[in-house]
C-alpha cells in the first residue's frame, strides 16, 4: 500500500505547474478590424467659384478741365490709431479717464450730498454710504417696530364713533 501511494506522490510533484490565464475584466475588447473605418473624403470634387473681378474706384470726370478726379473713401483707415497718448506701453488701450480726479469729484458731486430717506423709519439721511450704518441704530429697529404696532389714540376716537 504505500507503494500506491508513492507513486500517486510522485505523479502529483513530476506534473508541471498549470499557469493561470489572466482574464481581462469588463467587456471584451474590439479586435482592430471590426472598429469604425477613418474617413474618407468624398471623390467628387469641388464647384469652382467664379473669378471675381476687381473693384476700380470711380472716376469722376469735372466739365472744367480733362483731368479725372479720384474720389478717396472719408475717415481714417484701419490700423491707424488716433489717439496713441491713450494707449499702455504694452500696446493695451487705457479706458481709465482723461482727469485723474474723475472719479473723486464724481462722488463729491453726486453721492455724497444726495440726500436719501430710510424706507423703514421714513428718516433722511445726508448721503447713501451711510443707509446702512443707519439701519444698525437702535432708533431705526425701534421705529420699524411701532409701524406694525397700531396707534391706541385712532383706535379709543374710532370706538367712540362707532358708539355715537
């Protein structure tokens, strides 16, 4: 008996290893030949176009003298700048204003003295930067506060119609 076994041993160990074949995951791939063709131009070719003849600029003959005149389009002709005093040194164009100041005596004159009124108290403010600091105070809460609230004096003369 143990030779049986022995050699069931010996069999087991003189078989050569089996490898295992790696399986891709997911679906298989295409082979080569069955992916889309490229594209392929149509054989056809193109329409021509037609020649364009050029265009002459009109001649304008005066009844004085046998000397045509060429009439020249008006205005400047394209890529040429008008004002190079505006532009960066890096060829940009400056769209800040011509006065350095512009922009301080704007708000001096337009925002700064506006006088508005505060939609929840009714109170006018002397400029528009500070509606918000206003809106803070404990004045305007309290003045939105007594809106809502009905006034007792209106309520005690309507009652006393309604009696009479």
């Amino acid at each position: 008996m143990s030779d049986i076994i022995h050699e069931t041993e010996i069999n087991k160990t003189s078989e050569e290893p089996v490898e295992e074949i790696k399986r891709p995951r997911g679906r298989p791939r295409k082979a080569e030949e069955d992916k889309k063709p490229k594209y392929i131009p149509h054989p056809r070719p193109k329409k021509e176009k037609p020649i364009k003849e050029p265009k002459y600029r009109k001649i304008v003959f005066k009844p004085d003298s046998e000397v045509p005149f060429i009439r020249s389009k008006t205005g400047r002709r394209k890529g040429t700048i008008l004002k190079p005093e505006r532009y960066n040194e890096d060829g940009t164009y400056n769209k800040k204003p011509v006065d350095p100041e512009y922009y301080k005596k704007y708000y001096q004159q337009f925002v700064k003295h506006t006088p508005c009124t505060c939609n929840i108290c009714g109170a006018t403010i002397s400029c528009k930067d500070k509606m918000s600091r206003h809106k803070r105070t404990q004045y305007c809460r309290l003045q939105a506060e007594l809106k809502d609230v009905p006034n007792v004096v209106d309520l005690n003369q309507f009652l006393n119609d309604l009696s009479n």
